[in-house]
C-alpha cells in the first residue's frame, strides 16, 4: 500500500506564503518540504498514514485504502469497532471530522482499538488526541462518545455482538482485502527519514500547468461533506455552546480589521470557497463549514488582516451561515478608468496614483538638475 500526493490539493502549491506543516508534523520521520513542498520516499507507505489524517485538504491518498469508502462500509455493517488489525490500515488515517461523523452516523457506541500501539509512542499520542477532540466536540451537542480500548476487550465485545456468519465475511473480507495490501509494521517502530531512505529515492513534487489548473477549481474535500451529511441527521441541542478556538483544529471562524486592502488575495486562494467575494470585489463573504482551518488565507495576508475568532460557535453545524467580513467602497479610476476600493482623497487607483507620483517626482528632479546647471 503506497502513499500518494496529490499536489494541486496542497495549501503549499497554492501560495509559497503557506506555512502549513501538518502532514509534516504528523510524520517528521517521513515526509519533510523540500523546494516549499512536501516529499517522501518513493517507498513510503501506510507507516506514515497519520498525515491522510492531518492534511486539512486531503491531499494525501493511499493505494487500495479510501478512507471515504471505509466510511461507508463501516455504518452500513454491523461491527462496531475500528481496528488496525481488522478494517483500517492505521486509525491514524482517519481525521477528527471522521471520527466525528462516524460517531454521529452509527446508532451504536464505537469502540477504537488502540492495542497494538506502542504506549507512549508519537503516533499513540496523536491519535488519541484526535479521538479527544471529536469527542469534546460532539459532547458539546449530543450524548455520543468514542470510546478506546488498550487491553483487547472491544475485540471480544465485537466478536460476541455481531452475527457470527455476516460478521465473519464482513470481516474476513476486510482482512483479505487488508492483507492483499500488505499492511504490515504499521506500529513499528520508524526509522528516522535519513536512515530509510536513499536521496535519490526521494519524491520531489512539481507545480506544472496541469497542477495550476486542477488549482484554480474550488474543492471540498469528502471528509467535510460526510460531516455535512452526518450533521444534518443529527438533533441540534437547545442550547448552542461556543467552544474555544485552540481546541479545534479543523473549523473557524473568523474577522477582518480595518487595515485590509482588499488585495483579493485571501479569496482567490482559498482552497474551498470559504472566502468569497462578489462579482465587483466590494465584499468579503465567510461560510465557517467551509473552512478547512488551513491557515492559508493567515499566511498570504500581507497587512495580517484577517484572524481567528477566539470561540467557534456550534450553532454553525446546524445553521450554517454566510457572514460578510469586510465590505469595501468600489469607484472607478478617473485616470484608467478600472474599478479600485476607494478609501477617501483623490478618486484614481493606487496604480495611476504611484504612476503620477513617480512622474511628479521625475518631473521635480529635472527641474533641480537644470537649476543645478544654470
Ligand atoms: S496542505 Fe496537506 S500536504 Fe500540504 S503542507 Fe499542509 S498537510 Fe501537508
Ligand atoms: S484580508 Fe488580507 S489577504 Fe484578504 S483581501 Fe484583505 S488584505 Fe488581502
Ligand atoms: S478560510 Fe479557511 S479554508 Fe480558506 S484559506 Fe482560510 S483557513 Fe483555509
């Protein structure tokens, strides 16, 4: 089972600002940006599934896994537990917004099999962080809960709850299907990145036309549309909370102060349409359910305009809105003759104004050099 990349998904593609290291900080051992991008060992495979799980785009896929169709499969059969050894290559492929939508979408308490796993081990730690933090999110509109296992019990409890036959080609053929993958040494100990790998084996991902292209088209990735649908099913709570920022990582919300330019940037780049504008560019519009927290927009705002709501409101899993963050004031030059954000004084863009500042001061400077040679 190969890992694969699919550079037009990255943030990092899409601005050389984008700081985003997720995928690296899920796997230092394996993945590491090389010429603004990440890039891994030809031979890297599901050792390093944790940044499947990180990457807010889905930019990274295995071969012969989908984490989309594991969903499905999952909520349609009757098992009721996530296990490395029977229906997942790693738990660490799956992001908080999965755990959260398969918590939502099963009627029955999951169990999440972490036997297996080295105690204390960075994979350990993170996954269980994620678990952690799907379920203070879901605590915070509904009585459902994920619940782990460190001692092989939810192995026993499955195996007692299913029906023998249906269960046991359930998971037999997820076995086979698993096994034909080779899943192996998913909870090995990793060898650091230098030691696995030659250099020259090294992957290094290129920006072509082709990758512009995919770019330029708004996506969002499957994980958030199974926690659209998932959340639609689900009872809205009478009361809605407001979590704290710092403890989600897959959401936001957000404002603009006065000092943004309206430079466009933030809303062309946005990787799923989060930040929008109107067809004159006189508004910055925000749908919260939309934004992957990739911290893109952040990156590639020069005047460092736009930033994080300090609580994320849950009434936006239910009702999710449209929220207009920045309107500006368009004219038209008088010079060129082009639509610009008007911010007072004379009505000329600021391209026209720098023109005729330079022309003025090209203007003023031979004026003293003639002075100089009277
Ligand atoms: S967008 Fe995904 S692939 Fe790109 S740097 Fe971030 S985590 Fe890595
Ligand atoms: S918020 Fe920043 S990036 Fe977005 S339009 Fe304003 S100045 Fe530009
Ligand atoms: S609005 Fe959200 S999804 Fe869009 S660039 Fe900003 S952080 Fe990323």
């Amino acid at each position: 089972m190969k890992l694969h990349f699919n550079v037009a998904s990255c943030v990092r593609a899409m601005s050389k600002f984008s700081e985003c290291t997720k995928c690296v900080d899920a796997c230092p051992e394996s993945i590491q940006i090389t010429d603004n991008l990440p890039s891994f060992s030809k031979s890297t495979g599901v050792e390093t599934a944790a940044c499947l799980g990180a990457c807010p785009t889905e930019a990274f896929s295995l071969s012969d896994f989908s984490v989309t169709e594991f969903f499905f499969t999952f909520i349609e059969s009757k098992v009721r537990l996530i296990s490395s050894k029977i229906n997942v290559p790693c738990i660490s492929v799956l992001s908080v917004e999965h755990l959260i939508s398969l918590a939502l979408a099963c009627d029955k308490p999951i169990t999440i099999d972490l036997n297996g796993y080295k105690e204390g081990s960075y994979l350990l730690e993170q996954i269980q962080t994620r678990i952690e933090e799907a379920n203070f999110v879901l605590s915070s509109f509904c009585d459902k809960e994920l619940s782990t296992n460190l001692d092989g019990s939810s192995r026993e409890r499955v195996e007692k709850e299913d029906s023998p036959e249906k269960e046991n080609s359930d998971v037999s053929s997820r076995r086979d299907f698993l096994s034909q993958a080779s899943v192996k040494g998913v909870v090995k100990h990793k060898k650091t990145f230098d030691d696995a790998v030659e250099a020259e084996d090294l992957q290094v991902f290129k920006i072509d036309a082709f990758v512009i292209a995919r770019m330029k088209d708004k996506n969002i990735p499957d994980k958030r549309k199974i926690l659209f649908t998932t959340l639609k099913r689900a009872d809205a709570p009478d009361i809605f909370e407001v979590l704290p920022e710092e403890e989600i990582s897959f959401v936001s919300q957000k404002f603009i102060d006065e000092s943004c330019t309206n430079c466009q940037i933030c809303y062309r780049i946005c990787p799923t349409g989060a930040l929008s504008s109107n067809g004159k560019f006189s508004l910055i519009n925000f749908d919260a359910m939309l934004c992957l927290k990739c911290h893109l927009c952040h990156d590639a705002c020069e005047p460092d305009s736009i930033h994080l709501q300090s609580g994320f409101e849950v009434k936006e899993f239910f009702e999710a809105t449209q929220r207009t963050l920045a309107t500006f004031n368009i004219k038209r030059c008088n010079e060129c003759g082009n639509n610009f954000t008007y911010t007072g004084g004379e009505q000329a863009c600021p391209r026209c104004q720098t023109e005729e500042e330079e022309a003025m001061f090209l203007h003023d400077n031979a004026k003293l050099m003639k002075g100089d040679e009277s």
